[in-house]
C-alpha cells in the first residue's frame, strides 16, 4: 500500500525558493518515490525541472541553481501499474493566454474521463491520461474568463473526488483541499514567507511553524514575496471525509494532522486494541517500523491493567515490549517487487528476529494492517522458526476489505486476504494463534470523529465519493457535468 504524491508550494520574501522546495520534497519521500519536480516562477518566466527518480536523483545543484524565483510548488508521485512514465510526472505545467500554470495534484478525481472529453472536444489537447491534467486545463480555461479566485471555485464545481493540490499561476502560489478534505494538506510559517505542504513534517525540516491544517473546500493564497496569505471558503460542505489511513499508516508519526501527532494518535490507537482485543503474552513486539507506534501504545496499556480490564497488581509488570525484529535498512520497499515469488524472498531479507527474545515465549505481533498477508505469514512463520512458543497478531486497524480509489496504491480487491475471508480463515492463513483487528467505532472514536467525517472506504466497501459499481455511505449526488458551464456566469 503506498501514498501516491505529496505536494508543497512556497512563497518567500526575497530568498530563491528551489532550496526550500527541495528540501520539503525530502520530507515528503515516503508519499511517493516514482518522480519528483519542482516548478518556480521568477516573476518573469518559469523554471521547470520534472523527472523520474527520487529527489536526491533528480535534482543536483545545477539544476536547483537555475529554478529562479522566490515563489514554487513541488511534487513527489508514485503512480500506478500503466502509468510508470514521465507523462504522469508532476507538477504539471501549462502555459496559456494569460501566463502559465503549474500544478501539483495528491488524490484522484472521480470524473476526469467526463471533463477531458468535453475539453478535448473543444480542443485542448492532452499528453497524459492523468487528471491532473484535466484540472490544470480546466483552471486555465476559466482563467482566460474570471479572476484567480473565480476560477479556482468554477473548477471546484466541476471537478469530483479527492484532492489536495498546491498551483502556481506565475508567481502566485496556492493551495486547495477538496469539500471532503480527503488527502490532508496544510499551511505553515517560515522565518522569510509561508509554505503548503502534504505534511508538517516537511514544515518542521525548513525550520517553519504549523499554522493550521487547510480547510476542505478552502482556497489559501500566498501573497508575493511571503507577506501573508488570504483564505477563500470556495465550497461548504456537510460532512468531511478524511482518510483514516492517513493517520494509521500513510503519514509520518512526527506530521500533524487535525492538530494531532500522529505518532500520539498510533499510541491512543495501539492502547485502544489492548482494550479491546489484549491477550496476555510474554512479550509485546511492533513489526517494524509500521507497527513501533501501535505497540508501544498497546504495551503501556497492557502494563497498566489485565486483558480483562482489571488494574494489574503492583507485583505484575504485564507484559514485556521488545524490540525482537531487526530491519535490514539496506534492502529497497517490498512493493516495488512485483511478483508474489520476489515479495515473499523479500520478507525475509528485510527483517531478521533476535533469537533470544523469543524462543520459548508466547509473543504478541503488532502491525498497522495486513494486506494480502504475505509478510504476517512469512513473519509469523519465522518467530515460530526461531523458537516463539505462540504468535498471536493484534493489527491497528480493521480489516481491508476493498481497494482505494481516492490516490492510494492498494491491491485489487482480489488480491486482499481480508476482501473473501473471515479473521478466523485470515488467523489460519497465517499461522497465528489468535488474530484480530481493531473496530471501525474504535478508530473513530480514538482520532475523535464521527464516522462519517472520516473516508473508511476500504474498511467498510461504502465510499464518500460516487464510484461505478461500489456502494457509498452518504448524500453524493452532484450536478450534471452540463449543468457547470465552462464559463461561469457568477
Ligand atoms: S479508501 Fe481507505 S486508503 Fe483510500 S482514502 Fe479512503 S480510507 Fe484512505
């Protein structure tokens, strides 16, 4: 499962903005490793450097010496199977009549096919079979008709699904999250201007201040030369539908998400499963690094009270947490080996147990979701290996039960253990005394939403978007594409 982009957008006062952009761009790396660029705007023209590869492959100094201009937006993708080219590559840029765009894109659109055909029939031509295209071509053509603010809105109208996006349109940048705010993006200050980004994280690294998540449907746009920003509430919507995976597993645990630490909202999470599912073992162990949050939060729960709820006695240290998984920090992400044969061999060269925390014991394993449950097996078969007396699997979050179609690279619905089985069939599949995953009112509870603020598609099968043959768990109905004119009247 991987995070498709992460987007940033800079405005200094001053200070070229290819340094801080590329620097950002590092923060962001886990949100995607496929490409990276960057766009700047000098006030004059614009600088553009896009390629395949990671930030530290795609850019040198050089390249960073001529991204001239104190305004900017970056973009880190990891796209899809068929789409491995630099077609795809963000930002995307356009230039038209009245100046030049550029835009970074984290989600997915719903009806990018509708709109791409009504402007190609009208004869905007396209290189790639992305949305982010359809949006850049989309804002430039109300562009030609409306101001800045006016167009963005129109877009907003006419496009559906999730998105958080970072533009530039010369050297004015600015930062948009969809009615739902389904991806998360937000706005800090820097010492000499103010930054969009994906996480706080990429904030933290340019020595910035979190001012404040973007709110969704909200416009924010960075006045030149880092003076300040301006907030336009474009579209009001009902409910949110932000991505709970986001918080469990997308995100890194040192970013901030809806004024919450992340790593803190993995603890609470991993407490919660202790509470609801702990089972008395000798030692608790994190899969690492995906499950170190969870477990530690469960540990420190199980240390406190019994499995049944009791206060433990002052005598009774509960369980221990031990670290008995070593990472291999050298061998590359399992997801970008492709077939099962080389995803299982990978398993076992990424992680090796230390033998003596677990022979003879009983040991609970805590990750943050199984997916097709090749590497619980494989993981659960090596403890077992080297001696582990039980394994019993706590996971901290439910079960994935259908794909995402909002901008995460998941497996088919086909491919995910949990789409046909049962946890009692998953917890035989593995090999595992006991299994069981934490409950959808749990994690709602404990990042403290309602459940309808929250996108648990792949959770549930009911989707906060209208997508072809899935079932949705609320009011999604959206004008006719034909009823949002390309040009608004206003
Ligand atoms: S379907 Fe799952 S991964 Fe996709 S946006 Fe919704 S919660 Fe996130």
């Amino acid at each position: 499962m991987t995070e498709k982009c992460g987007v940033v957008g800079v405005s200094l006062d001053g200070r070229d903005a290819a340094r801080p952009l590329y620097y950002a761009l590092y923060a962001l790396q886990h949100r995607g490793q496929e490409s990276a660029g960057i766009i700047t705007h000098d006030g004059f023209q614009q600088h553009s450097h896009v390629e395949m590869g990671l930030v530290g492959e795609v850019f040198d100094e050089s390249d960073l010496d001529v991204l001239n201009g104190t305004a900017g937006i970056g973009h880190v993708r990891y796209p899809t199977a068929g789409s491995v080219d630099s077609s795809c590559a963000q930002p995307f840029s356009v230039s038209f009549k009245s100046g030049s765009l550029g835009l970074s894109h984290n989600g997915n659109l719903v009806n990018a096919d509708e709109i791409r055909d009504e402007l190609a029939g009208v004869g905007h031509a396209f290189t790639s079979d992305g949305d982010t295209e359809v949006i850049a071509h989309d804002l430039a053509r109300n562009l030609l008709e409306e101001d800045l603010v006016r167009a963005v809105k129109h877009t907003m109208g006419r496009i559906h699904g999730s998105y958080a996006l970072t533009i530039s349109h010369d050297d004015t940048v600015l930062g948009v999250r969809d009615p739902q705010g389904n991806r998360p993006l937000c706005l800090g200050k820097l010492e000499d201007g103010y930054i969009l980004a994906s996480e706080s994280a990429a904030i933290d690294t340019l020595d910035g201040d979190l001012v404040r998540d973007v709110r969704p449907g909200e416009l924010i746009v960075l006045e030149k030369d880092g003076q300040g920003y301006d907030s336009y509430q474009l579209v009001e919507n009902d409910n949110t539908a932000h991505c709970f995976f986001e918080h469990v597993y997308f995100a890194r645990p040192d970013s901030v998400i809806d004024e919450t630490l992340v790593y803190e909202a993995r603890r609470n999470l991993g407490r919660r499963l202790w509470e609801e599912s702990g089972v008395e073992t000798d030692v608790v162990m994190p899969v690492p690094d995906s499950g170190r949050a969870f477990a530690s939060g469960y540990a420190d729960a199980a240390s406190e009270t019994t499995a049944d709820g009791e206060m433990r006695e002052e005598d009774d240290d509960g369980v221990e947490f031990a670290e008995g998984l070593m990472k291999n920090r050298y061998v590359g992400r399992t997801f970008i080996m492709p077939t099962q044969d080389e995803r299982e061999r990978a398993v076992r060269l990424k992680l090796n147990p230390i033998k003596s925390t677990v022979e003879g014991k009983t040991v609970t394993l805590i990750d943050d979701s199984i997916v097709r449950g090749t590497t619980s097996t494989q993981l659960v078969q090596l403890l077992k290996d080297c001696g582990a007396a039980e394994v019993h699997m706590r996971i901290g979050a439910p079960e994935i039960v259908a794909p995402c179609y909002m901008g995460i690279d998941m497996a088919t619905r086909e491919e995910l253990i949990a789409s046909d089985k049962t946890v009692d069939q998953i917890r035989t599949a593995i090999d595992a005394e006991s299994l069981a995953y934490l409950s959808t009112d749990s994690v709602a509870d404990v990042l403290g939403k309602d459940r309808i603020d929250l996108c648990l598609g792949c959770v549930t099968g009911n989707y906060p978007y209208e997508i072809d043959g899935e079932e949705t768990d609320r009011d999604v109905t959206r004008p006719e594409l034909g009823d949002q004119p390309m040009y608004a009247d206003d």
